[in-house]
C-alpha cells in the first residue's frame, strides 16, 4: 500500500512557490549563520567566538549598546514628532489625502538618495557631520513608518466613540487621554515595532551623515564580512544577537499590546 | 477590467526579466570567465570587441567572454574559497595571490621562467602564435614580489603539495601597481601656509595625525579635515609609518629582540606583533579627534568640495582625482598627489588562475594574459584606470601606437613631434615639485633621480596578515568604536521628554484648575 504523491494543482498550490522562496532565502541563511557561529577558521566546532563577542574583546558591546541608544532615541522623537502629525492627519482626514501623499512621497525615493542628499545640505549649511546629524537622519528616514500606523489606527477609529464620551461631559483632553489614545494603542505598539527594528539594525545613514565616525553594530557586522576572510564566525555571532533583539523586541511589543491584531502589519 | 490590465502588466514585466536570464546562455564559441574588479579595464565593450578580433586573428577561432568583477579582495576571496564559482582569470592584489597560493588554489603559470612557460604554455598549440609579452612587465615589480613572496609555504590541509615552498613569481602575471600615499587639496594647504616642500617633508605620514613631525600640531586648520581610509590593511601600514617617523617605535624591540627602528619599510608592515599592534590602536584611537571621518567611497567628493583638506589615498585614484580638478580660474589643479619621503608602501595586482578554471578554456586564457602586456592595451588602461601598468616604460616609449594613444589621451598632438617630444617628457619624467619624484613610475625615477633622496627599498610590500588577521581586525574595530558614545544623546533625549511632559501636565493642570473655580462660580 503505498500512497503515490500526485501534484494536484488546488488553490494551495499556489502557495508553494512562496513557502520554497521563503525556505530557500530565510530559513537556510539563517541555519548557515546559526552554524557559522560555531565554527572557527578552519570550520572546527568552537565557542570561541561567543566568548570574543561577549568579552567585549573588539569594543563589540560598546558598539551594540550605542546601536540600542540610537535606536530608543529615534523611536522616542518618532513617537513624540509623529503622534501630534498622525491626529490631526486622521483629524482633518478629508482634506488632508494631499498632506499623507506627501508624508508617503519620500518613501518612495531610494533612502541612500536621501540621506546623500540631506548630507549634502548639512555640508551646505557648514553643519559639522556627528551625534546630532545621524540623529536627524534617523529620524527624517523612519518617521514614515511610525507616522502611517499611527494614521491607519486613527483614523479607523469609530467616531461615535468620541461623540459618546462628549455626550457623556468629557473635555477635549478627557476624550483625547481616556478615548483616543488607548484606542489608539496598537497603532503606537506597531509604530514603535517597526521605527525601533529597523533603527537598531541600520548603518548606511551613520556612515553617510558621520562620515563613517560613528560605528554602529550594522557597521561592526559589516566589517566582519566584507572586510575580512576570517572572521565569519564572530560576525555570525553578532547577527544572531541582532536576530535575538529583534526577536525580544516583538516579544515584549506584542505582550505590552492588549489587541493582539496590532501587531498584524509586521 | 482595470485589475486585469495591470496583473497583465506585471507578468509582462517578469516574463521579460526572466527571459533575460535565460537568454544569457552558452553558445558553442570557446569561451573565457574574466573575474576582474569594477572599473579595472579600459571600456569594457571595447575590450571584449578588441580582444575577440585578437583571438580570432591568433587562433581563427570566436571567443566569448563573461566578465565579472568584484569591488574588495575580500569578496572575491570568499567567493573563490566557499563558492563554486569557476573563473578562468582573477586580478586580485599581492596578498590575496599570497592567500590563494597558500590555500594552493592556484595554478602555476611560470609566466617568468622560460622553459617552463614554453613547455606548459604551449602543449597543444603551435609557440610561434603566441606573442611572447612576459618580457614586458616591469623588472623592478618581480624584484619585489621575489624578495617579499619568493618563499610562500602551501598550507591547505587537503593538498597534496602541502609544505611546499613556492614563489609567486610563478602563478602571476602583473597588471597594474601604485603606491599608497596621500591626496590633499592644495589650495587650502596654500591657504594654511603648509604648502612647501620643507614643511611637508618633515611631516611626512604626519599628515594624517596633523603632525608635523615633531610631535607638534601641523596647522589647526587640519583638525575635523582629514580622511582616513576605511581599510585595515591600508590604514595600518601608514599608522606604522607615522610611529616610526614620529619616533613612537625608538627603542622599541621586537620579541626576537630586533629593533622596529633598524627594519626595512618591508619588514616593519609585516611585523605584525602585539606591541605594535597596541601602538597602532592607540594611535588610530587619538587621530579620530583630528578626523573629518572615514572614507569609504566619496573621499574625492569630500576633497573636492571642501569638507576635508586630506585623504589616504592609492596613487591611481588620486591620480584620477587630480586630473578631475582642474580649476580654470587658478589654472592649476585643485588636488594634489603626496608620497612621504621616509617610508611607503608599494602593492601590485595581478593575473592569476585559480584551479576550478575549465581546462578547455587554457588557449583563451593565455592568450588574454598576452593581450593585456600589449604596449597598446596597457596604454589605453593606463589611461582609463589611472594606476600605473606593470609594462616597462621603455616598451610603451618604443611602440608608436601607445605613445600615440597616450599623448591623445593627454591632449597632445601625437602627429606633432615637438608635442611628442613634450608630452613624452611630461609622462616619463614628470617630477612632482612637492615630493620630488614621479609617482608614476617610481621605479624608474629612483634610478634616474638619485639624489631625490627616494630609496626604491623605502617602499615596502605588505603580505598577508596571517594568523594576525584577527588581532589586527580586533584592534581596528575597536579603534573605530573608540570615543563615541550615545549615551549623552539619551541623557538629552531624556531630559527634553521629561520637560515636554511636564510642560503639557502644567498646561492640563491650569485648565483643569480653571474649569473646576469656572464650575465653584
């Protein structure tokens, strides 16, 4: 008794080319950086590379600490800057398509493009490239990604919510502290999800808006792949840390959010 | 209907991405796998129609050439060692050659030994079809590469030739050669009173640490402009410099007991030892205060534009730099080109075969070697890549054609013979007012100049690091990470949240207060 396997094509075949493209681009890469890890130069099994990492041996935690801070940071002025834009956006939602075109427009210029060209006016302005100028870049490349969650949630908000508690004799910042905002919760949640991920990780806007002064943990991974032979193990390391923190990110996002479909856009 | 039009459109727009994949496929032609670095050969459609009419002309045969490149030795290494790619030809630099032969991933050429190169050049081919172009490569190059990779040990573990000594001399073929050195913008040296043979003379590799070769600062001027470049090896060798000159390594010794100060320029950049290392890092560490910041592609961009005055640069980029500065207000050009009298280093790229090539491509792949020590290819790359060709300049002198698409390169008249003679004398012998010496040939300029005080030994060839890599990779992440801290910035941060909410607390706070009194009226 012995059950042939006959392909028939039904709806959920359409999914197989997507399920190999995701085995074959993630599932494998990650397996080869998971053995990379532990192996060393001569592909020998070692933990070395675990105890270089966390032995801050090449200033690789220093590094990973600065990436966390700059990566809080931007996600904190995202959330400050992008809040107030994202409300009266949704507020005003009628006439302002034209005001989220224009929030979206950026978004679709290459982000290399535009932190060479925002390098290019702090040159022109005389401003001295460091700290601040990769702060702002930060921040001018993700605040997209936390203003249009944010813009989404609201937006969706059933307005009759506002109305009851208006009926009901609450002030404008009663209804905005005790309505909106705690309506407005999964969208902060995915806002942050996906300003803070992606911050943490990045590394051509440091390099370009310091002049390579500022070195990141995206740098530090870098280097150890494309400016060495050698040291894939250490780099491997630091990658599955990297994956940890994002992982631990979502984790901690997803139980501080009481909607669990909050999170569904990542 | 609307939907189906663009559904329609998108499957288009994949069939044809996919149909041109496809169509790349292998025609019946002999063919050749070039593995070259971007931007390595003069116009690339050019040269595979040139060098296709070549073949033909020698074999009567059609060729049909990939051409891939790579953009670090680094990537080109890994794809060569863990991938399977198989490349009949490779252009990497001296010690990626040196790591290759050591992982015995190469195939001996024995372009420089005579009987060899016959007996193994042409085993199935009629010698008289090849021109014999070996005898064109600058002497001085296999001189150095002789003393410095003349005893290179195969150490792979799975070969068969394991502990075998071999030379490099036998596996490649040289292509182009320069020298590491220093660009600045001379306009603002001039402008910082720093622009004199004297001056910079006497800061040498200093430089780029703002020093003037005394331990004192060079021009405040420099500080927050200098570039250093994004590459280990290349930062390390001119930090080694800057400590020796600037009497960091006096009587220092190394662990065998030998003194940094008596080493050649050769023997200090291969001494990789923890004590230097350490000197190194800190070294690098405390010119990050004097850094405009590292450069990884638009140091030329930076120059150029102002926001840096210095540069660590390989001779043929700054060459390409300089020749794009012209000013036509100054008449002059805006860049200029520096190698330090003291100490330097010297690299060269060359031909290699790796040993996945495909034996049925050997005739392309000589011949291709041969065509690239034409006088007349090595004039035109000379030309588009800026970096000098390993061919001796008296080859290139004797062909008419070369000298020919040289000078029109130039803009000169090749038909005019005082503009030759001009030009000939510009190229050949051309003498930088600053270093005294031309940096495009500083073979040549050695023997002619003598008392330009350039020592052609003063120019040191760097090996691999060996099992120093990792050290050395250690200690340059380290110096890069050093003295930049975020956490100010979320000190900062902090403090400006904490006001903004207590700002709007304030505000919620006084209306709540006035509605309540509106409420007790």
């Amino acid at each position: 008794m012995k059950r042939k396997f006959r392909f028939r094509l039904t709806r959920r075949a359409f999914a197989y080319p997507y399920m190999i493209f995701l085995l074959l681009f993630v599932v494998v890469p990650l397996v080869i950086i998971l053995i990379n890890a532990f192996l060393d130069e001569n592909s020998k099994l070692t933990f070395a590379n675990f105890v270089e990492f966390f032995s801050d041996a090449g200033g690789g935690l220093t590094v990973l600490g600065n990436s966390l801070i700059i990566g809080l940071v931007t996600t904190l002025i995202c959330l400050v800057i992008g809040y107030p834009c994202a409300y009266f956006l949704a507020k005003y939602h009628a006439s302002s398509r034209v005001f989220v075109l224009m929030f979206i427009l950026p978004m679709w210029v290459n982000f290399l493009i535009r932190t060479l060209s925002t390098k290019a006016i702090f040159m022109a302005l005389n401003v001295k490239l460091g700290m601040g100028t990769v702060m702002f870049g930060m921040v001018y490349n993700y605040l997209p990604y936390m203003i249009l969650p944010l813009h989404t949630t609201l937006v969706s908000i059933d307005h009759s919510y506002i109305e009851a508690a208006e009926d009901l004799g609450a002030d404008k910042m009663a209804v905005f502290l005790k309505t909106i905002l705690p309506l407005s919760l999964p969208g902060i949640v995915s806002g942050i999800t996906m300003t803070f991920i992606p911050a943490i990780s990045t590394f051509a806007i440091s390099e370009i808006l310091s002049g390579s002064k500022i070195f990141l943990f995206g740098d530090a991974i870098n280097m150890h792949f494309s400016k060495t032979t050698n040291s894939f193990g250490v780099g491997s390391v630091m990658s599955l840390v990297m994956l940890v923190l994002v992982v631990v990110a979502n984790v901690i996002v997803n139980l501080t959010s009481k909607d669990e479909e909050a999170t569904s856009v990542l | 209907m609307k939907k189906f039009v663009s559904v329609l459109a998108v499957l288009l727009l994949v069939c044809f991405v996919l149909t041109v994949f496809v169509a790349c496929k292998k025609e019946e032609a002999d063919t050749l796998v070039i593995y070259n670095w971007a931007d390595y050969i003069f116009n690339e459609g050019q040269m595979e129609k040139e060098f296709k009419s070549y073949y033909k002309a020698m074999t009567g045969k059609d060729v049909e050439i990939t051409y891939v490149t790579f953009d670090t030795n680094e990537t080109m290494l890994t794809r060569l060692t863990k991938g399977d790619s198989n490349v009949d030809v490779v252009c990497p630099s001296e010690y990626a050659i040196q790591k290759l032969i050591e992982m015995d991933m190469l195939v001996p050429l024995h372009y420089f030994d005579e009987e060899k190169y016959v007996k193994d050049f042409t085993k199935n081919v009629d010698s008289s079809v090849y021109v014999h172009n070996a005898d064109n490569v600058e002497q001085g190059i296999r001189d150095k590469v002789g003393e410095t990779f003349g005893n290179i040990e195969i150490t792979a573990d799975n070969s068969k030739n394991k502990g075998k000594q071999v030379s490099m001399l036998d596996y490649f073929v040289p292509y182009m050669y320069g020298t590491l050195g220093i660009l600045y913008n001379k306009f603002e040296f001039e402008r910082l009173g720093i622009y004199d043979s004297e001056t910079l003379n006497k800061a040498n590799w200093g430089i780029l640490f703002n020093d003037n070769g005394e331990g004192e600062v060079l021009s405040d001027g420099l500080t927050g402009n200098i570039l250093m470049k994004d590459s280990i090896r290349d930062s390390y060798a001119a930090t080694v410099f800057y400590l020796l000159e600037s009497g960091g390594l006096d009587e220092l010794k190394n662990s065998d007991g030998k003194f940094y100060t008596e080493m050649s320029a050769s023997e200090l950049i291969n001494e990789v030892d923890d004590n230097l290392l350490e000197l190194v890092k800190d070294a690098l560490k405390d010119q990050k205060r004097q850094l405009f910041g590292y450069e990884v592609d638009f140091g030329k961009d930076d120059l150029l534009s102002g926001n840096a005055m210095v540069d660590l640069a390989w001779s043929g980029d700054a060459m390409y730099a300089v020749e794009e500065s012209w000013d036509d207000e100054r008449e002059d050009y805006e860049l200029a080109y520096y190698l330090p009298h003291s100490t330097g280093n010297i690299w060269f790229d060359g031909w290699v075969v790796p040993t996945t090539y495909d034996p049925d491509h050997w005739d392309a792949i000589k011949l291709f070697i041969n065509y690239l020590n034409r006088p007349n290819v090595a004039a035109k790359n000379l030309l588009e890549i800026g970096y000098t060709a390993a061919i001796k300049p008296q080859v290139l002198l004797d062909d008419e054609n070369a000298m020919r698409i040289l000078a029109e390169g130039y803009e000169y008249d090749p038909d005019d013979p005082d503009e030759m003679a001009e030009f000939t004398d510009y190229f050949f012998h051309y003498e930088d007012e600053i270093d005294l010496s031309n940096w495009r040939y500083p073979f040549e300029s050695a023997e002619i100049n003598s008392d330009n005080y350039r020592n052609i030994d003063s120019l040191g060839v760097m090996r691999d690091f060996g099992n120093k890599n990792h050290d050395v990779v250690t200690a340059w992440n380290y110096a890069r990470s050093a003295g930049v801290s975020a956490l100010p910035m979320l000190g900062w941060t902090a403090l400006a949240v904490v006001v903004v909410v207590g700002l709007v607390c304030l505000i919620i706070w006084l209306k709540r207060l006035k509605s309540h009194n509106v409420r007790l009226r």
